[in-house]
C-alpha cells in the first residue's frame, strides 16, 4: 500500500479517546512512520522498542542496507489522550531470533499486555502467524490480508457494521 493508502485508512475513527499504537518500521521509513501515527490521529512519543534479530547460536543476523547491514527494527509508540503505562519497567530491547519475513517477535504481545492489562487490543496487517499469537495474549481483534482480507476493505466495513472499537 502507499502511504496515501495507509494515511487514508480510518484507524482514528476505531481508536478510543484514550488509545495507544505501536507501528513498527524499518529504519529507512522512520520519517513514514512517524506521518503515519500523526495521520491516524496519534502523537509520536517514543521508541517503545527496537527488535535485535538474531541467529539461533545468538549471534546478530545479518540483513540486507543500503549504508550499514542491519540487524535491528524499531517499534514506535504514539499515543492520544491520556494512557500512561501500568508498568515502566519494560525494557526498550528485544533480543530474538526471526520468525520469517514480515514477522514480528513473539515478545512484544507480552510486553504490550504489561504495559496496558485493562485495555482493548487490536492487530492491524496481521498474518496468520502473528494473529494466532495476539489471540493467544488476549487481543480483541485482528485484521489482515491472511485473517480476514484487504483492510482497505475489511476495516470500512467492520466500522459500518459497529463491530470494531478499540
């Protein structure tokens, strides 16, 4: 999708008043990312944590760039309204191996339920890999092309429908 595409997306209208997000990126789309959390309605706020890929022996992979071979990606967190974390003592890294192409680390769901127990949860772009594993952290919901279809579509349509709210 484009990023007129991802900015058009009607995410601000399923977020609550109180709401946080986290968006990861590539370290060559960071400035993207950022537009994305404003055009969602959301105010960047921090790096919530950068994700350092490694090998099984532990070793830090070696991945493709254009400058440097990179072996970590950022997680963002915007937020709006007023969310302050239940806990502050999460850590800012996680060190894990890559459960393959555009996966994100197991990790994170627990580190997500940690900081905010009591509020609704929801997967955009999910895979089928990665919505079997929010489920199992207590996600609401889960929306992407390998769940459930086309969000550019699906979203619109839960929304008119009054079945998603986050």
């Amino acid at each position: 999708m484009s990023m007129r595409e991802l900015s058009a997306l009607p995410v601000g209208q399923i977020a609550a008043e109180n709401a946080v997000i986290f968006m990861w990126s590539t370290w060559a789309n960071l400035m993207d990312a950022i537009h994305l959390i404003h055009a969602w309605g959301f105010q960047y706020r921090t790096n919530a944590w950068v994700w350092e890929k490694v090998t099984s022996t532990g070793a830090p992979e070696m991945g493709a760039g254009g400058y440097t071979r990179k072996c970590t990606e950022p997680c963002l967190l915007g937020a709006r309204g007023r969310m302050a974390p239940r806990t502050r003592s999460e850590r800012d890294l996680i060190h894990a191996t890559n459960p393959g192409f555009n996966r994100k680390p197991i990790d994170q769901y627990q580190k997500i339920v940690n900081m905010y127990p009591d509020s609704q949860k929801i997967e955009l772009f999910a895979s089928d890999f990665s919505a079997n594993c929010a489920s199992a952290y207590g996600f609401d919901m889960c929306l992407g092309l390998e769940v459930n279809g086309d969000i550019r579509e699906t979203l619109p349509r839960l929304i008119a429908e009054e079945r998603v709210k986050w």
